[in-house]
C-alpha cells in the first residue's frame, strides 16, 4: 500500500499463480529435453504459462481529487479498468465463498448504494485477513464506516450490521460473527439474547453425531472438553458460574438424547428448562442439520445452546448457507418464550 496525499495505491500480485507458471513450465521443459513424453512434458508447460500469461496485477486506486475508485487488472493478455464514484459506494466488503475441495475463499467488493456488486477479482483466495485489512484501508480513506467485518456469504445483508439489535415477537436478540483460534475470519455467528436470565446457573447443550454416547463420552473428556466448547463458540466465565461443580446431566429427553448432551450445574433446574417443548425444537434443528462423526470435535456446524445469567446463546461455525442464519433466529427466539419470559422458578443449588 502506498498513499500519495489525496490517492491511496494497493496493489495486489498474483506471487502464488506466477510461482506455479514458472514451476510447470520449468518443470514442463525439462521433461521435454530429457527426451521424456513429449505430450506430458507440452501440458506441464502449457499449464504453466497459462498461470503466467493470464494472472493479472490488481492495482486499487483510491482518488480523493477525483473522488472515484478505480480497479485497473493487468496481464500479458487482457486489461480491465472499472472507476466507481466515491458518491456510490456503500461499502467495500469481504466475499466469502464455499469450495467442497477447497473450503473458504475470499475476495474484495465494492457494494454500491443501488445494490449492485462490483468483485475487485472474478476469483477468490483463501487468506480472509489480508483482504479485511485493505477493505479497512480503503473504508477509512473513503470515510465508511465499519460496517461489515462479518464477511459476505455468511449472513443474510439484513443481518450483518453485526452491532444491531433486533425484536422478533417481543424477543430482543444480537447476531455476531464468529471465529475460531484457527482462522482469524469469521466463518460462524452467535446469537444472544438478554431476555432470559437464569438466577446464578448454567445449561450447556452441545449437538452430538446421532449414535454418539453423552454420558460415556462426556465422562472421559469431563470439564475439559466443556472449557474448550465453551471457548471455541466465544462464551466466558461470566455464561458460567459454578463450572467445577458442574456435572452431566442425565436423562434427557428421547428427543435430546439422540442429538444432544448437557452440562449444568444444577440438575434440577436443568431439566425445567429442558422441557418437552425445548427438546422438540432442538430436536428439530438436529433432524434438519445433523451432525456427522467426521465433523466431532472440529465445531463445523455443530450447535451450542447455552442458558446462564447473561442471556440465552446459540452459537455454530461454518454456516451451511446464509439462510440458516434465520433458522437460528428463530430458534433462539422460540427458546426464550418457551421459558415465558421469566416465569420459571429454579433453584440454584445443583
């Protein structure tokens, strides 16, 4: 990045696809001159300069004079340059898009205020900080405020003002994103609502792979794993009071048992909460989005429930779509009446 007074200069190289260029066509030549096959040795090579005759150098000018962005593309074979007025822009946001091979991608776009989006890139890489940090730069020089850390593609554009509060049938509610010690971008959301409180106790509800013993497992792993759960989905020792005395809790409902295993530390008042109208609608999400054994201990799309003093939170990483984002809104807005409002009565001795 470089600032010229009134200009702000990015730009962006394509090092990893010109490395690759260089390796296949190196590689693609010399299988070539040692008399190797020849059609092998020609699609290394033809591969390689692929990579470097259409990998194009992005350069990002920000004009303050002119006040326009321009976006100018550049390789051996084609030139594309795009101006946007400053006037136009809403917002410059972070993409993220899914790859089954390749998981999470991410790419530059500039949201225009008629809605339309203009991708800095028509293709997407992986490294989500990189990008958040120059979408920052150029949000700070332009003066836009910093509205989108929760990258696009992972919520619904009327839920990602990550800092607003909404009402849904009385229930009030925050939607954040989400990120775990091993990726600085977010790929999941919590949602919290304060409309609940419990008097100085904990349930903690975490999905399961169907089959998968609660009791067995959660006694091997025991408080460990709890701390670590609890962690990874952003919650703290404030959620949870009384944590080292806190135990499984068992039986659960048919419907919970199959999908879920909890932890509080007050049995009694636990299984109030986890009434037969709670475990439907748990159980519900369960039977829409099960969780497979591959996915145990990763946190991919694994459901936490959590009911404690601050509030009631549902928490998950990596989002199967963004629609699903409302499907945890109204999943969590159906646990808090479901406890009506307030009315129960718990002990707080486990």
């Amino acid at each position: 990045m470089q600032q010229y007074g009134s200009q702000l200069v990015i730009r962006d190289f394509p090092i990893l696809q010109w490395v690759l260029g260089i390796l296949f066509a190196g590689v693609g030549a010399l299988v070539v001159s040692q008399g190797g096959p020849a059609v092998f040795g020609g699609l290394l090579a033809a591969i390689g300069l692929g990579f470097l005759l259409f990998s194009s150098v992005l350069t990002i000018t920000a004009n303050g004079m002119t006040r326009t962005l321009q976006l100018d593309s550049r390789s051996a074979l084609r030139h594309t340059w795009k101006q946007v007025p400053f006037d136009e822009v809403a917002g410059i946001n972070v993409e993220r898009r899914a790859s089954p091979k390749r998981g999470f991608t991410y790419r530059l776009a500039v949201l225009q205020k008629d809605g339309q989006v203009i991708p800095f890139r028509s293709s997407s890489s992986s490294g989500w900080k990189k990008k958040e940090r120059r979408a920052r730069q150029l949000r700070e020089f332009l003066g836009i405020q910093d509205s989108n850390r929760i990258p696009s593609g992972i919520l619904p554009a009327e839920l990602s003002q990550a800092a607003a509060s909404h009402e849904t049938n009385g229930v009030h509610w925050r939607i954040q994103p989400m990120a775990t010690a091993n990726s600085s971008a977010p790929t999941g959301v919590r949602w919290h609502s304060p409309d609940f409180r419990t008097p100085g106790i904990f349930l903690f509800v975490a999905q399961k792979a169907e089959g998968q013993p609660s009791r067995g497992f959660l006694a091997s792993l025991g408080s460990m794993f709890i701390r670590q759960a609890l962690s990874l989905h952003g919650f703290s020792p404030e959620d949870t009071p009384g944590l080292e005395q806190a135990v499984i809790l068992a039986p659960l409902e048919p419907a919970l048992e199959r999908h879920f295993m909890a932890y509080t530390n007050s049995p009694s008042s636990a299984h109030q909460l986890l009434d037969s109208r709670v475990a439907a609608q748990l159980g519900d999400w369960a039977a829409r989005y099960p969780l497979k054994q591959s996915q145990r201990g990763s946190g991919c799309g694994q459901l936490m429930t959590l009911f404690g003093p601050n509030g009631v939170s549902l928490a998950t990483l990596n989002l199967l779509h963004p629609n699903q984002a409302h499907e945890l809104v109204s999943l969590g807005v159906e646990l808090v009446k479901s406890q009506s409002a307030g009315l129960r009565q718990f002990s707080s001795s486990p």
